[in-house]
C-alpha cells in the first residue's frame, strides 16, 4: 500500500471518527496489550502498537494542520442541478461529494 493510499485512508478516518478518533485508538492500544496469549506474540503487539502510533503522529503533524475544505456546492445548489428535493438523499450526496474532494477526485465547483 502506498503512502498516498494510507493517507487517505487516514484523513478518512478521522474526518469520520471526529472527535472520537484518539479515544479510539488509545482503547485499541489498551486492547491490545491486555489481550495476550499463546497465538499473541511480542512481535505482533509491538507492530500493533506501531501502527497505532503511526495514526497519532499523523494526527499531530498532519491532520490539525489541514485547511478546512472549501465548500464547493451547498445543499440548495445541489437540489437545483439535480433536480430533487431535501431528503436523505441529498445528505448521501453530499457526503459523497465531500469524500471525492477529500481524495482530490473533485478539486472545483464544475467538476
């Protein structure tokens, strides 16, 4: 996996996550060195643990020093070029559009 893929997947989880995103990963590091047993090797824990750490760096130097999306169409521009109504719909496109534009797939209002 590429650096640019784990990016992505990484700003798309903590946009997701919120607020919650390092409450999350400190429980799955807490997890993860109370779960041991015979299959549970060092080795596994500490590239877990690696891994999580990893999120938490990114978080710091990379996530939080992010500009904010620009909004590229509102909910009202939407509805009238596609023709539809406030719905949830509309909420599922929205969000789909914002995901493209996070993973660069749409960069302007024409797009």
């Amino acid at each position: 996996m590429s650096e640019e893929v784990n990016e992505k997947a990484l700003n798309r989880y903590f946009r997701k996550m919120d607020d919650c995103a390092l409450d999350l990963i400190f429980l799955a590091m807490g997890d993860r060195l109370s779960a041991r047993g015979p299959a549970i090797t060092d080795e596994m824990v500490e590239n877990n643990i690696n891994h999580l750490n990893k999120m938490i760096v990114f978080y710091f130097n990379k996530f939080l020093n992010q500009k904010p999306l620009e909004k590229l169409l509102d909910g009202y521009e939407i509805m009238e070029i596609l023709n539809i109504e406030k719905s949830q719909k509309l909420g599922k496109i929205i969000k789909l559009l914002q995901e493209a534009q996070i993973n660069s797939e749409i960069t302007t209002k024409s797009q």
